[in-house]
C-alpha cells in the first residue's frame, strides 16, 4: 500500500468550502486504488491570525516540509476589514510558502470546455498553459518607502530577476512545451521598457530554445499579449513570463476560460526537494463566502494537478488525475446558465461522475 501524505490548509472565505470538495472527489478518485490518504489539516490564514496573532509559525513550516503535497484553499481578509493590514497574511503566510519551498513554477492551465460560456464573442479553442515564474519578480519584497505620508514619499517595489531563476522556468516552459501537440513557447515581459530584467529573459530563452529545436518560440510584450488574450486565445501554447505578470494574465485567462471558478494552479517545487502545492488561482472570496456559492471547480482541478504531480511515473496516480479531469469535463459541460447549485453539489456531482 502506498501512502499520500497530504497537508491541507483549507483558509478562509470560500477556501475551506471548496476545498471540501476538492478532498471529497480526490478521495473518491483513489477510492479502490491502493492509496491510503492521509490528510493533515493547518488552521493557518486570517482568521487564524485574527485569534492567534500567528502567520505561519517555523514548526507548522517543518512539519509541512515532510508531506508529499499541500493542497491549499485560499487565504485572505475582505478589502475592507481594516483589522487585518493587506498584504500581512499574503506575504507572510502564501507567498512565504512559495519562497521557503522554492516553488519557482506556478503552472496555471488555461482550457475552455466544450458546453462553457466564455464572455468572448468567438473564442475559438483554447487551451494553453501559462509558465509563471513563483519565487523571484517584485514579489520578492525588496522595496522599501522614504518620507512616508509627506509630499515627497518615494515608495520603491524592485523586481529581483536571476539568470537562475529566470533559467530553470524557461526550461522548464519548454520541456512541458515539447510534450505539448502544438510545442510552441510565447515569453510575455516588457523588454521595450523594464529592459534590465526583459533583456535576461529575451536571451535566456533565445538560449534554451537552442537546446528544443523542436519547440518554436515568439515574444509579445504584455500589453499586447492581453489584447490576443481576448481576440486571438487560441494562438497561445506555453505562455511563459515573470511573477507579477503571471498573475495578471491567469486572472484574464481565467475569465476568458468561463470564469475564475474553474482555474486551477500548482506550485511546483522543480527537484521535489519540499512538498509543491496546489489551489485554485481566485482568492477567499469575501462576497460569497460561507453560502455555498463558490464553485468548488478550480480546487478540484487542482486536486487532479496535485495527483498528477506526486504520482509522476506512477500510473495509478496519473489515472485518477485523468479520470478527474474527465468528470469535470463532463459535469461543466452540461451546466444550465444561471443554476443554482450549490459548492456541495457540484462537489457531489463531479464526485458521482467518478
Ligand atoms: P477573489 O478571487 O477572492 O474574488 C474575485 C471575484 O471572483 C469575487 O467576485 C468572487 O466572488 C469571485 N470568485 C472567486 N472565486 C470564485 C469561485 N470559486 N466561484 C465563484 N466566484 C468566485 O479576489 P479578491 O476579491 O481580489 O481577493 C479576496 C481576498 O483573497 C484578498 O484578501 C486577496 O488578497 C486574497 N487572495 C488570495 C489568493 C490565494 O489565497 N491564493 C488569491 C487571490 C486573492
Ligand atoms: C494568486 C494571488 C496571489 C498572487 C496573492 C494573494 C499573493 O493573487 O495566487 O494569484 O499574487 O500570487
Ligand atoms: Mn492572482
């Protein structure tokens, strides 16, 4: 029997409500296999913070470097809870997270399923991935304010780009590219005025090309890029680019795709060193949380990344993500505009399709 080792860190909003869901079908997914599940759960995220004063204490990060995954909900407080300083559970609790288990790659799949709506006119087929860099960009906190709150503030956000970083996801974009049926790489920066950093990754991946000549490559500068992104989606395969970016462009990516609801994310630790992690890419939802609105989809797609992940070369594991996929492919598909189903029964549904 093996043993899947997983921590969970279900969050707050709507993160615990659709990563019930996510367990529940992953669960299901395994059910039969010879798998035993083991699941730790993390009360970690704002609330947790609210009553404990803790973000994530160095004994909790110990302990989470031991599991095979982390299968994460979402994490933060409503824009206008003022009791929470914004960004404090962002970057002291996820973004410490991706940095401490060097999760360099945050792999985003983009697809549109036959029977979802897109807000686009003609979408076309789309089905891309986007290679995020995770660990490096303004992410990295390297800033800093002079002369707060007078006329004169100077408020500094550096971008940190290393040829290191900056070369293992480009390889990394390009090796999933030549696994791909299309095998083409489109790297988004902003060389045309962020020329320090949109340079490195301008040559670095005209070298890594060299090494795929099978894969084909071109470049768009970002706010081109999210003009193709509504008018042309299909031209994209492997969308390769920087953190901040990244993040932005998925945000639309998902929307174009049928809504945030579906978007599913890994955080990839490229040398299985410490566990990766997986969750949707939308947030805690403040708006609808604790309603059972929130569409449990993205968590369970994620699911089906994380089995994917820890089982690479393991067949059992890589039958259940595909049986995943093949249940939310089938439940999206029938979808009525405008149901009313609630976060538990989407859950239940993509669980019974297994
Ligand atoms: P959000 O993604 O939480 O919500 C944006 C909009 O999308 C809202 O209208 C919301 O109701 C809707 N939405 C999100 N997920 C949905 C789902 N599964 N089903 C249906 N509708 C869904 O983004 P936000 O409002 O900018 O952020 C809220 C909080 O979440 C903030 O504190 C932010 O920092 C945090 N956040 C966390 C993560 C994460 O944990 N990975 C990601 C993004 C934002
Ligand atoms: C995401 C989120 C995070 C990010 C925030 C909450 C730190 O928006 O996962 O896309 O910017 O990476
Ligand atoms: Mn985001």
């Amino acid at each position: 029997t093996q043993t899947l080792d997983l921590a969970v860190i279900p969050g707050d909003g709507i993160g615990p409500e659709v990563t019930a869901e996510a367990l529940k079908v992953l669960r299901k997914a395994l059910d039969g296999e010879d798998v035993e599940v083991k699941e730790t759960h993390y009360s970690l995220g704002a609330q947790h913070w609210l009553t404990t004063g803790e973000t994530l204490p160095d004994d909790v990060l110990d302990d989470l470097r031991g599991r095979d995954a982390i299968l994460f909900g979402a994490v933060g407080a409503a824009p206008g809870d003022t009791r929470i300083p914004s960004g404090l559970i962002e970057r002291e609790l996820l973004l410490k997270l991706r940095f401490t288990l060097d999760h360099c790659v945050n792999l985003r799949p983009s697809r549109l399923y036959a029977g979802v709506g897109s807000p686009l006119a003609a979408p076309g087929e789309i089905d891309f991935i986007v290679v995020r860099e995770g660990t490096e960009g303004p992410y990295v906190g390297n800033g800093g304010a002079l002369r707060t709150g007078t006329p004169h503030e100077i408020a500094t956000e550096v971008s940190v780009n290393t040829a290191y970083g900056v070369e293992r996801v480009v390889r990394d974009a390009f090796r999933r590219a030549s696994q791909r049926l299309r095998k083409k790489v489109t790297l988004v920066h902003k060389h045309n005025v962020l020329v320090h950093a949109g340079h490195l990754w301008k040559r670095t991946v005209e070298a890594v090309a060299a090494e795929f000549p099978e894969v084909e490559h071109d470049y768009l500068h970002v706010d081109a890029a999210t003009i193709f992104l509504v008018t042309d989606p299909g031209r994209f395969d492997v969308i390769v680019t920087d953190n901040l970016f990244g993040d932005i462009l998925t945000d639309l990516a998902g929307a174009v795709t049928g809504g945030i609801g579906l978007a599913a994310s890994g955080n990839i630790n490229l040398d299985r060193a410490a566990p990766s992690m997986f969750e949707p890419v939308h947030g805690s939802a403040p708006d609808i949380a604790g309603q059972q609105k929130a569409d449990p989809t993205a968590a369970i797609l994620s699911a089906a990344l994380l089995l994917d992940h820890v089982g690479q070369g393991d067949a059992v594991f890589a039958a259940a993500a595909a049986r995943i996929e093949a249940a939310v492919k089938a439940d999206v598909e029938f979808r009525i505009v405008g149901e009313q189903r609630t976060t538990a029964h989407i859950g239940d549904a993509i669980a019974a399709r297994l």
